[in-house]
C-alpha cells in the first residue's frame, strides 16, 4: 500500500486549471521533491494534499484513507504537516511560544480546564513546552527559545516554522519552498536538517526552485507544467529529461547542476 497515493488530481479556480489530472505516490520515509517553472501549480498541489483546497476532481488517500475531502485541522491530526513560502509566525511572540503553539492539536483541554487550571490542562501545558523544546533542539534553535520571533534572521525563522510543524508529531511534512530568500551556506545547512528529519522516520515532500539543493537531496522528483505532471524520477533522470529541460526554457533552471 502507498503511503500517499494521487489518483487523477485536478482544481480548476473558475476556468483555470491549476492542477491537471495528476497521479503520483509519496513514498513513506523517503525525500520527495515537487519542481516546475513558476505559476506550473505546485503550491496548489500541496494545498490540495493538506486540505486547504478541496479537488475539483480526483483523489488523495493516506495510509489507505481517503482524504480527499479532509479539512486542514483534521489532515493536521492525521499526521500532515505543512509550512508555507512565507512564514507564518507570530512576530511579535517568542520562538518557544510559537512552536507551543503546535503541539496543542494533540492535546484534549477544553475552556472548562483553561479557566479553572486543572490538573489535565497543567500536564497537559508542561507536555506541549517539552515537544517544543524537543522540536528547538532538533532544528537547532535552543539558544533562541525566548527571543523575539522579529528579531531573529530569516533563515532562524525558516527553522522555527519547521519546529513548529515537527511540534504536531507529523507522519509527513510539505515544505513549501524552505530554502527561499536564504543564502548559500544557510540552504546547505537546511538541506541537512530536511535529511535529518527523513532519517527520523518522518516522510518529507518539498517544493524548491534551488535545483542544486534539489539534485542532491531528493530521492524522487515530480515535475509540474501547466498544471500537468510532465515528468518523474530520479534526480540523474530528470536532469537528463529533454522535455523537464525545454520546460525550463532551454533549461536555464537545471544549468547548475549540469
């Protein structure tokens, strides 16, 4: 059984087609790589697969469920996580209340308990602080915990979201262009941590325009144009794909690593 399996997957926003009848499966564990020129409908695709769009048509199962139709909060509960081309933080809270913020999905208090600090929402506060601090540990940010979400660099910010994904205990995270607006030595360094994360058992599935990163990183790569899956493989064979390179416009985008 796949771990996540795309059968003929198509959103139209009125008479745009921004994903065209694709099929592809996620393999569990492993470092999937979504590429394609710009406006080719890969954040759409994400969306789609973690809830925040329903399909015009087609289907999306997880670990044998249909998740088609699945609403983000309840996709979230699953085990999908998902970060965003732009952070979305709290800018003016602090990193650790930030990351807090993810593992409160997993947790069961209610007002009642909120307003009367019982014994489950006290445990259950403590649980979420130590998930946090986990997840800063894991992405390297300890020595940011109690800093101002504002205050830090853009690539610290990259790294808080992802803790904050890994605070929800994900199956699978979608990462949405992490390594944009970050330099060089940053984007090595985010490559390494998103193999950190598929050696620890969680599945990664990332959009990237930085196909350097990319090449010697991904175990599978999709390529999206025009809203069509025009091509997939492995790395040597997308860099070889004459048509991905047309794609690219005589192949400008897939120079570097040629």
């Amino acid at each position: 059984m796949a771990f996540i399996k795309i059968e003929g997957l198509t959103k139209q926003f009125g008479g745009l087609t921004a994903v065209n009848d694709v099929d592809f499966e996620i393999e569990k564990g492993k470092i999937t790589a979504i590429i394609g020129p710009n406006g080719a409908g890969k954040s759409t695709f994400f969306n789609l697969i973690s809830g925040f769009h329903r399909p015009t048509s087609g289907s999306i199962i997880f670990e044998g469920i249909d998740i088609t139709k699945t609403p983000v909060h309840i996709g979230a509960k699953l085990g999908i996580a998902r970060t965003f081309q732009t952070t979305h933080l709290f800018e003016q809270s602090s990193v650790i209340d930030n990351v807090i913020v993810g593992h409160r999905l997993r947790t069961k208090s209610n007002l009642f308990d909120a307003v009367f600090r019982t014994r489950r929402e006290k445990q259950e506060e403590q649980e979420a602080y130590d998930r946090a601090i986990e997840a800063l540990d894991f992405v390297g940010l300890l020595d940011l915990v109690n800093r101002q979400v504002a205050a830090i660099s853009q690539e610290s910010k990259k790294r808080v979201a992802i803790a904050l994904a890994l605070a929800t205990d994900p199956k699978v995270m979608f990462l949405d262009e992490p390594a944009a607006g970050i330099n060089p030595d940053e984007t090595d360094n985010l490559a390494e941590l998103m193999k950190k994360i598929a050696q620890s058992g969680i599945t990664v599935c990332t959009i990237e325009h930085k196909m350097q990163m990319i090449m010697g990183l991904a175990d599978t790569i999709m390529v999206l144009n025009h809203g069509a899956k025009i091509a997939e493989g492995t790395p040597e064979e997308i860099k070889n794909n004459p048509i991905v390179i047309e794609a690219y416009l005589g192949g400008d985008a897939l120079a570097e690593v040629n």
